[in-house]
C-alpha cells in the first residue's frame, strides 16, 4: 500500500484530474490510498466568503459561494464520465445548500467561531475527494470515496486540531485498509472529526499531514507528497529563482525546513513517517518523470554543509526590556507567559541580561500582548522583518560556517541569529526589503559547487 497526496494545483481543473489519474493508474499494483487538497484556491474563497458572512455582507458571501459551485460544476462536470453526472449535480446541491445555510449563520451570530471556520473550509476537501473519486473511472481507475471525517479522529482543537493516534490508526487499519485491497480509494485531506463526529481541521496545509497519519494507519510503504514543484529545492523559489533539486534529505531536515517556511512540505507532515519509518517522496504532478525528493530516517552524507534555505516573511521581532528585571527570576517566564495565554507561537528567540528578543508570525493579538507586557517592561515591535534559515545536518560538526554566512552577506543588517537546538540550523531575521538580497548571496555561497549525490 502506498498513500499518494495530490495538492490544490493538483486537483485544481478537469486537465489536472486526468493527468493525476494517470499517475494514479500507474501505481494501480501498489494499492493507493489518494488523499486531495480543495480545488485550486477553494479554501481562501471559502474563508473569504465566511469573513463577508462575518462583516455582514451575506449577499457577498453568498455570491462567492455561488461562484465556487460554478467553478467545481464546470471543472467536475468535464472531470466525470456522463452517467455520474446525476451524482455530480445531488452532490454540488446538497454540499452548497448546506454551505449556504453555514454562512447565514455566521452573518447572524457575526463572527466566524473556531468551529465555524472549519466547517466552512470543509467543503473544499469534501468537494474535491468526492469529485475526485467520480473523475477516475473515466480514465479508467476504479476508485471508491472515503469520508475522513470517518477515519481520521482529532482532538477538539478547532482550526489546528491533532489527531487521536491511537483511534485514528484503528479506523485505518479496520475501515480503510480492506477498501484499499479493493480498488483505489480517494480521502479528502486537512479535515477530520472528533470522536462526536463534528468537523475538525488539521491547520492550513494540512493536507500532507493527513497523507503522513493515513499512511502510518496503513503502514503504508511510501507516503508521496504531490505538489507543483519537482521537490525541494535548495531555496523557496517564491523568492529566488534557480535552486537545485535536494534529491535526498533526512527528516529532521525536512522538519526543519518545513518549520521555517518551505510550504512545500507541511511541518507536521514527517511525525507520523519518523515514527512508523515510512520515507516520504516529494513529486511534481506536472513532471512525474522527474524522481523528485526522498526523504529518510537516516542522515545523509553530503559535502554541501547546508542542504537548503527557507524563509519567513511578514515575521514581527518583540524585544522587552526592563532594567527593573535585572537579575531577577521568573522574567523570561512572565514573557513567555503572556504568548501562551494568546495562542501565539515564538519561533526564534535571543536574550541578554536586560532584554530579550523574540518573533512571531501571528499578529492577530499583538496589541494585546503588547499591552499586557507593557506592564512589566519597555516594549518595542518590528514588523515587515524575515527569517532566513539554513539547514543541514552536517552543519553540527562544520567549523566556519558563520564566518561564511557574515562575509557573503556582510552590508545587510542582521537583526537577530541563532543557531538552533537541534544544531542543524542557522536562523537569521534581517528587514524583509533585504530578504531577495540575502538569500541571493546566501545561496550563491553555499550552492555554487554542488555534491552530484544529493542534488
Ligand atoms: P500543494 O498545494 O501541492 O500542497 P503548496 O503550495 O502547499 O502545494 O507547496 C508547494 C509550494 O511550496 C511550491 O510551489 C513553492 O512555491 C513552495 N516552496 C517553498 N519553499 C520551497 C522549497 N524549499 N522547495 C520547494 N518548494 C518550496
Ligand atoms: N486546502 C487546505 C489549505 O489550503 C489544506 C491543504 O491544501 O493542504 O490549507
Ligand atoms: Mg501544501
């Protein structure tokens, strides 16, 4: 068994199904488990329908809902063969008949709650794993829909839920698993469903961590991940064009990177492969023939010290000072504090004795945090700031390598740095207008002689 995970560019046209379908149907004798994302850009047109809903312009949110029935009749009417297009029509009927009525509801209590919010985002996998599932007898893949609301159970964290392994690999092994001795079975990604059975959502991206739970349920052989790009590459090709294609990379690695900004992989996603040993391949649905990404349990030799370079944008840097807290306990613990209580994840963090830095990449309760640490200290707040990572798991015995990254970028600020705890990462925020520039010398400098055994 294997588990193939087709992203939104995937999915997002009846060209794009049957090109997938026939990726699919060359895997038929592995036994596939497919898992999709939503359609195209389905899921924000979906949450930006919601936020109208919210603000009270319900004619709005209710002519996007209209569109997107538009676009998924359109693109699954040419995806499925011409006797399901009586199931194709109940299926759009009864999905936006319902999406409507959620989005009334959020205009009446006039804001999208967290349970909402997955609600509304829901229909995008659910629309798209049942169109899906439609689409492939016509190329001439048998194939059967699979609820994951039925299969993957999560805790009731709404928006960022987690999955209740031990539950969820159970409906796997006891629901899935004999289908997909069957025929090609087809699961929605990024939602789920607590064990009340209300609807759930994995996060944003979530996809691939679905792909990751169903093929540890399955004790799949290989989890794929396929998405627009050939794999990843040794920068995000969203800020600089021409990196190589890393062919191998460690999980660890691959976490790292995913954790600092390379979307190509959703952070999550090498959790369940690590703890079942499952490699995980990152492909590029537009160019199956390429061999694309391997990722392993093991480190992977290589005489580039750094494997490749993520990046964050829009990061703020928090920095509290207080000469009251001089020497005194509990400082750091009161700060971090006042983070946890609104949610907001610190990513990269740096101290001295009267003052620490701090960033985040969520805003959304900025001014309350600031307000609350303003009362124990002197708070300053920089947005428009961006991390760059660097990543690579012989950088823990490489002597040098800072000396390298000052020189190739020495007339751009640096803001903050830190070598990350896992000794495989340099972390380093510079002003987002220096971003390109950074990454540009940055990559110059560790890329230009290449170790033909991995890239
Ligand atoms: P999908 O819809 O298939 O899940 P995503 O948009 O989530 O696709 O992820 C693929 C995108 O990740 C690429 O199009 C690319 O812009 C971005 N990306 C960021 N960093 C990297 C990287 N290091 N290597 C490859 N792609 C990257
Ligand atoms: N459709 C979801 C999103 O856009 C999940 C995913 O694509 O992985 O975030
Ligand atoms: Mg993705």
């Amino acid at each position: 068994m294997i588990v193939m995970k087709f992203g939104g560019t995937s999915v997002e046209s009846a060209a794009a199904m049957e090109r997938i379908a026939g990726i699919v149907g060359s895997y038929a004798h592995r036994k596939p488990l497919v898992v999709v994302s939503a359609m195209g850009k389905t899921t924000n047109r979906l949450l930006a329908a919601a936020d109208k809903a919210a603000a009270g312009n319900v004619e709005d949110a209710l002519r996007d809902a209209e569109e997107l029935r538009a676009f998924h009749r359109k693109e699954g009417g040419a995806a499925v063969p011409a006797e399901s297009l009586g199931t194709l029509n109940a299926l759009l009927e009864t999905h936006f008949g319902e999406l409507e009525v959620t989005l009334e509801a959020i205009a009446k209590a006039g804001e999208v709650t967290a349970a909402l919010w997955d609600e509304v985002c829901s229909y995008g996998e659910r629309l798209s794993s049942s169109i899906v599932a439609l689409a492939f007898p016509k190329f001439g893949v048998a194939a059967r829909h699979l609820d994951a609301r039925s299969v993957l159970v999560t805790d009731s964290r709404h928006g960022q839920a987690l999955p209740l392994y031990s539950r969820t690999y159970q409906r796997f092994a006891e629901k899935a698993a004999p289908m997909v001795e069957e025929s090609v079975v087809v699961m929605g990604g990024f939602i789920g469903a607590t064990v009340d059975g209300v609807t759930t959502t994995l996060g944003r991206g979530g996809s691939d961590f679905s792909a990751a739970i169903a093929g540890a349920g399955l004790g799949a052989e290989e989890i794929q991940i396929w998405t627009d790009v050939d794999g990843m590459l040794t920068c995000d090709p969203r800020v600089l064009a021409g990196g190589h294609l890393v062919r191998h990379i460690s999980f660890v690695e691959a976490a790292e990177l995913a954790y600092f900004g390379a979307k190509v992989l959703h952070p999550a996603t090498v959790l369940p492969a690590i703890e079942k040993n499952i490699p995980v391949r990152i492909l590029n649905s537009r160019r199956p023939e390429v061999e694309g990404t391997l990722i392993v349990s093991e480190p992977v030799p290589c005489t580039n010290f750094v494997k490749s370079i993520a990046c964050k944008k829009d990061i703020t840097v928090v920095s509290i000072r207080s000469l009251r807290m001089l020497m005194a306990h509990g400082f750091l613990r009161r700060i971090f504090e006042v983070f946890d209580r609104y949610r907001t994840p610190v990513d990269m963090v740096s101290t001295s004795e009267v003052s620490v830095s701090l960033t985040i990449d969520q805003t959304r309760f900025l001014s309350d945090i600031e307000a609350e640490l303003s009362k124990i200290a002197e708070v300053t707040v920089l947005p428009n700031q961006a991390i760059i990572c660097l990543v690579g798991d012989a950088l823990r015995e490489t002597s040098g390598v800072a000396e390298r990254i000052f020189s190739a970028i020495k007339d751009v600020n640096i803001r903050m740095i830190s070598q990350g705890a896992s000794l495989m990462n340099v972390s380093l925020v510079v002003d987002g207008a220096d971003l390109v520039r950074a990454v540009d010398a940055l990559h110059r400098e560790f890329f230009t002689v290449l170790d033909p055994e991995v890239f």
